[in-house]
C-alpha cells in the first residue's frame, strides 16, 4: 500500500471528511513520527508496533567491488518493532 492509497481508504470510510483534509491527516501523522524520531524518541502505535532509532557504531568495512578496507561512519538508523496484535494477525491469518 502506498500513501496515496491509505489516503483514499480513509476518505472512502469517512464521508463527512474532505479529501484535502485526509491528506493534510496522514501527512501530520507522518511528519509528527519523524521529527519525534528525529528527537531520538521512540514512538508507539499499540496494536501495530513502535518505531525507534538505533545507534550504528563506526566500524571498518570492504568495498565488494575491490576489496579495500574503507571506515563506515557512525549512523543511527530507523527501526520498527512488530506490535503483539500484527504478529498475532500475520501467523494466525
């Protein structure tokens, strides 16, 4: 599913919505999702799981392409764990 997508389900369930509204919605929720995770915060959506961000040390990696050693920064990184209710619904059907 893609964003457009998501939009327009919402705005085919919710009639008394205007579709510019919808979209203003889901681009709020996202846009509050990154900057908290931007801030470090971790967020949780119950039911469906929490985003996070990890921290990725530097570390010395090879290029495939010719096997020279090169230094890979730090980095933090996004990461997402599965809610009980997702899983639960992903194994069981």
């Amino acid at each position: 599913m893609i964003r457009s997508e998501l939009i327009q389900i919402i705005a085919d369930e919710n009639p008394h919505l205007i579709q510019r509204d919808v979209e203003k919605i889901v681009g709020t929720v996202f846009e509050e999702i990154i900057e908290a995770m931007a801030r470090g915060d971790r967020v949780e959506l119950r039911g469906f799981g929490a985003f996070s961000v990890k921290k990725r040390d530097a570390r010395q990696g090879r290029n495939p392409r010719t096997g020279e050693s090169v230094k890979v920064d730090e980095k933090h990184v996004p990461f997402f764990k599965t809610g009980k209710l997702l899983r639960d619904r992903l194994n069981d059907g």
